[in-house]
C-alpha cells in the first residue's frame, strides 16, 4: 500500500520500488481497499528484497518491524527510515473486520507518506 500512495503522491518527483523480506503476494483486500481511493495496485508484485541489493537508493523505508531486523544492508543508500505499521491480515478475522483493518492500515499510510514526501521533496 505504501508503495501505491508514493506512487500516487509522489507522481513524476520519486521512482518507488517495493519488496520484502518474506515475499507474499499483494493481498487481494489491499488491492480493494486502494482501490476504494482511486489507486491500482493490483498490477503490483511481490519482489524479495535480494533482488535490489544492488542498487543506490536515496532513501530505504522499511515499515514493518520484522522487516526492519531482517532487512539487508544496502551499501549505496543514503538514508534508511522505519515506521512500523500494524499487519491488518489477521487469519482469525472474519470479511468485514479485515477489510476494516486494511482501511485504518491504508489511512495510516497514507498520512505517513504524505508527510515523507514533503519532508524529502521540499
């Protein structure tokens, strides 16, 4: 979700990559509840992050914190940034209470990564 608001927000200013440590495949209530705000991600993949070791980046944000203890180092990065968000894919949750989580979980996201890019943009 994160990488479909910096996408969005970030338009033509920033080139956003997106993987994780244990790769799993865009949640199909992440794609729907994006989508709920005009945003596609449902051509998103699910890279690991090997696959970017090496490459520079300005900046690497890890936003959850088994990510952020098992993330590898990128060498060439320039800042590295972690804000923890909670996993709203709880198994034990019924329909309605998870989409309800990924909503709370995509606002979040959304506030956050406003207030990134306009700290990095500016």
């Amino acid at each position: 979700m994160a990488h479909g608001w910096l996408d969005t927000l970030g338009a033509e200013r920033v080139e956003v990559r997106s993987a994780g440590t244990n790769p799993k495949g865009v949640h199909p209530i992440a794609i729907r509840v994006m989508s709920e705000v005009g945003i596609d991600i449902s051509c998103h993949t699910s890279d690991h992050v090997n696959r970017y070791l090496q490459n520079d980046f300005d900046l690497v944000l890890t936003v959850c914190d088994a990510a952020r203890e098992s993330c590898p180092v990128f060498p060439g990065t320039k800042r590295t940034l972690h804000r923890s968000f909670e996993d709203p894919d709880h198994p034990e949750s019924s329909e309605a209470q998870l989409t309800e989580g990924f909503r709370h979980v995509r606002d979040e996201i959304e506030t956050y990564c406003r207030e990134l890019l306009s700290e990095v943009l500016e």
